[in-house]
C-alpha cells in the first residue's frame, strides 16, 4: 500500500519552498501557491497572487522489474506569472527568464534537501535525473511560466490485503 504521507509530506515541503523563496513569498494571507486538484483549495475562492507556483500530482504509472512492481507519481509544478498584455513579447520573455530561474531554484533546493535523509525521507525517491522544464504559455488568462515534471518512485505491495475481496 502506498504511504500517502510522503505526498502530503512532498506537498507541504514545496509549500514551505514557496514560502521561503524571496520571490514568491506565499503566505497564508497572500496565497503564491496551489495544490491543483485539492477541491478544498479551490472552493475556498482566496484570491491568488502572482507569481504563483501550482502543483499536480498527476498519473501513477506501474513498471514491472525482476522480482517486483515499482509504482511511478508524475509530479507537474508550474511557475507561472500574469501579463497584462499578450503582445508584449519583451515582457513575456522576461517572465520565462524569471520563472525557469525560479523553478531552477526549486529544482536545487530539492537536490539540495535530498542530502538530508533525516529531516526530508519522502525526497529520496524523487527521480531528479529525469526532470524535465518546458515553457507554458496560455493565452486567454494571460499566464506565462514554466512546467517542471518529474517522478516519485514508490514502492508497490503485491500483498492482497486481508478482506479486501469476497
């Protein structure tokens, strides 16, 4: 069974980043950060603040290696700023710049933490090596940034659990 703690604990850690990070500054009064996909979050309406960082913990995929079945979380993070006018190339650009930084920053942070095996456990199964930063544009909210994907590698019991079939 899947220790759900180390994603509410990967979760809370990227919301602490967000907080200590000089450029995002998120606090509980000025939101720079969203867990998509968290209903509560997003029916409480809080107004967000730019730049903001957003966090998708998407598709689980399973591989199979000799002797056992490894569980795969893609994990999305978007750093993303608003830009007043979509014809601004100049201006869209110097977001990019700000955003991929930022991310780089991120990115690390995490590597950085990941030395710490005591304090941060749930990071040693972060596959770093396979990061990936795209650009992201969207034209209709006026948001540009960068998607920074990557995967938790996490184990998989084979065990049925007791009861769980009739």
């Amino acid at each position: 069974m899947e220790n759900k703690n180390d994603l509410t604990d990967f979760t809370n850690y990227i919301e602490s980043l967000c907080e200590k990070h000089t450029a995002i500054n998120h606090s509980e009064k000025k939101k720079h950060f969203l867990e998509l996909g968290n209903d509560q979050q997003l029916q409480e309406g809080k107004k967000l603040y730019y730049p903001i960082v957003t966090m998708e913990k998407l598709t689980n995929s399973y591989t199979d290696q000799p002797d056992n079945i490894r569980k795969k979380r893609n994990i999305e993070l978007m750093f993303l700023d608003h830009v007043s006018d979509a014809g601004n190339f100049n201006h869209i650009n110097s977001i990019w710049n700000n955003m991929e930084w930022i991310a780089e920053d991120f990115l690390r942070k995490i590597r950085e933490d990941r030395r710490d095996k005591n304090t941060y456990p749930f990071l040693q199964k972060l596959k770093l090596n396979s990061a990936e930063l795209d650009l992201v544009e969207n034209v209709s909210t006026h948001l540009w940034g960068v998607l920074l994907s990557f995967e938790l590698d996490l184990p998989f019991s084979e065990c049925i659990e007791v009861g769980r079939f009739r």
